[in-house]
C-alpha cells in the first residue's frame, strides 16, 4: 500500500453526483456514486455481488441502484431486494456502503473501516460556508501519483518558472521559507513572507493591486489529502492592525484535495475562495479559468515526470532548501502508512 487508507478523501464534485450513477476509483478501488431523491449521496463498492458488473454501468430504480447485467437491485445501505428468478435473495447478495459526507463543493469518501468512519477527522473548512467568502472550483484528472503533486504544492517556488505569466514573479523562488511540522496532527506547515514585490497577473486582474505588494502565502498541508494555501496581498508596507487589516488588503484561501486513484493517477481538486468582490460573476469567472490555467500546468509538468519515472520509486534526487515543505509532507506521509501497517516493517513513499 503507498496510500494512507484509514482517512477521508475528496471523491467528487457534489455536482458531479445526480440520479446517473457515476465511476471513480479511491486509493486503488472502485466505487460507485449517486443522489437519491432526497438529495442525499451515496457511494458504495462498484462491483455487482452477483458476476462482478460495475454497479456505475446500471442505472437507478427511485431510490436503489439495479445492476444492468442481471437486474439485481440494492438500497442505499447494499441490501438487494430484487433478484431474478427467485423469491429468496441470497444472504451474500450484500454491496458494501462507503461512509460519504459533503463539505461545501466537495463530496469526501472514508477509505478506512466502513463500519467505523471517523467523522471527528474531516477538515473544518469554513470558508464555503461563510457568507463573507465566495468561491470556485474545478477538478483535473493527474496521470501522476499523488505525492508528486504534494512536493508541487509544497514548492512553491515553481511558480516563477512554471506560471510566469499568472502568479510567477522572481520573488517568490528568491523569498526564503520557513517550514514547521505538526507530527501529532500530521500538518506540514510553510510560510513565505514576501515585502514589496511585483504583483503577479491573476492577482492584479482579481484584487486591481498593482506593484509593489506585500505578499504571503502561508501553507498548511494535513497529510494525505488536504491543503490550504492562506494568501494576503496588500499594499505594500501596510500591515493588519489586530484582526483589521488594510482596506486594500485582500485575502484568499486556495484550497487542494488531493486523492489518489491508484499508483499512477490522481484527482486534483482545487478550490479559491475570496473575501473581496464575492458578488461579483466576472471576477469569479476570471478566477476560476485562472487558477484552472495554473492546474493545467502542475498537471502537464507532473504528467511529463511520471512518464519518466515509471515503476520507480525512489529515484535519486538533489533536494534543496526549498524542499523542506515537500521532504517533511514525505515523512508525515510515510509515518501514517506505517501506522496501518499490521507489522512494525519500515516503509517510505520516498519522493512520491
Ligand atoms: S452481474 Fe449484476 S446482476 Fe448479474
Ligand atoms: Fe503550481
């Protein structure tokens, strides 16, 4: 196993779940997502009990999912009440429910112990839900695995070579950072504090700032698959005064879930949320393709990587000072797997 399992993941955008069964795959399985008609959604293990059809390939009767080989139909808790040719239903005839639970945009999926999902563990995300903060949000398909969009995201001194034109400036590989680890909690933090610096494109075109800015991208990661990006940009020279800040200064929370689908692929959700101009359609068109054209990217770098990588694990590597952020998400990383294993046999993701 490469992925910590006992945890919480983002499976889908809740749009993306209706009445039309749909297929995703989590941490290497297959599971089957839909809506009832109260609204309420449902994942389950995507693979009939009968003859091993994928539950996604059928279609809902009201409220229960048949399977469109044979016809077997299963509530939302995996009960079959229908089958073929029979009365009596198989005791066996069972689908396993996947515990699921919807934060703002995002439906997340446990991929531990269904019996035993630990909804004490879902991340706090407050920003969907305040009314002071709008927001957007996407999702890219990654034919990478998982671990090396955390050491992307961790980096983020990429961004003046990989986004120039966005939110790349020469500042912000130039700024040193400072990196903290939370092991109790599994939370890497890094922190770049950038002083009267260019103002980057999609930050010029979203808040109107203009050069120089002060500029801080404050990073917490929450091992696996959680990472907020807590962004000011200001004025330069203005500082907050408590909890005021500057009239001028905006703040955006840029936020990553990160779930793998197996060894090799990965969903990259993403979301932006803003305190400023939070009725505003245009701004938050602009915003969306923007940080959609920054997605792309990451995702066309981290594809050409994993092609070269191939099976490989552990590759030798040159790691600098800005590979703090990325080395100690590794270690989190690393720790948690261990933590599953039944065994104390050490193991590591290495640089994925
Ligand atoms: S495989 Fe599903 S009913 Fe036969
Ligand atoms: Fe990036």
């Amino acid at each position: 196993m490469t992925y910590p399992k006992r945890n919480w993941y983002v499976i889908a955008s809740g749009d993306d779940v209706g009445s039309h069964p749909i297929a995703r795959t989590v941490c290497g399985e297959p599971i089957v997502l839909f809506r009832t008609t109260t609204g309420v959604a449902v994942a389950m293990d995507d693979r009939c009990p009968h003859r091993g059809y994928p539950l996604s390939a059928g279609s809902l009767c009201g409220d229960e999912i048949q399977c469109g080989y044979h016809g077997l139909r299963f509530t939302q808790q995996g009960t079959c009440t229908w089958a073929p040719g029979q009365d009596r239903i198989p005791s066996r005839a069972r689908v396993t429910p996947r515990p699921v639970a919807e934060v703002g945009p995002w439906v997340w999926i446990w991929t531990g112990d269904p019996a035993a999902p630990e909804f004490d563990r879902l991340p706090l995300i407050p920003w969907f839900a305040d009314a002071g903060w709008a927001h957007v949000h996407g999702m890219e398909f990654l034919d990478a695995r998982y671990g090396l969009l955390i050491d992307n995201l961790l980096d983020l001194s990429h961004e003046t070579f990989l986004h120039g034109e966005l939110i790349g400036t020469p500042e912000v590989a130039e700024s040193p950072i400072t990196t903290t680890i939370d092991d109790d909690l599994a939370v890497v933090h890094v922190s770049r504090r950038m002083a009267s610096v260019e103002c980057p494109n999609f930050y010029s075109g979203s808040t109107g700032l203009r050069s120089p800015i002060d500029r801080w991208q404050d990073i917490e990661y929450h091992a696996p698959g959680y990472y907020l990006l807590h962004v000011r940009v200001a004025p330069a020279g203005s500082q907050p005064d408590g909890l005021r800040d500057h009239p001028q200064a905006a703040h955006l929370k840029v936020l990553y879930a990160i779930t793998p689908i197996d060894d090799h692929r990965t969903m990259d959700f993403w979301a932006v949320c803003r305190d400023f101009a939070i009725d505003d359609s245009e701004l938050d068109t602009f915003i969306a393709r923007s940080n959609r054209d920054v997605v792309l990217q990451d995702v066309d770098a981290l594809n050409l990587i994993e092609a070269r990588l191939g099976d490989t694990w552990e590759p030798a590597e040159v790691s600098l000072k800005i590979d703090s952020g990325g080395l100690a998400a590794r270690r989190v990383l690393t720790d948690l797997i261990a933590s599953e294993r039944p065994t104390t046999t050490p193991v590591s993701v290495g640089s994925r």
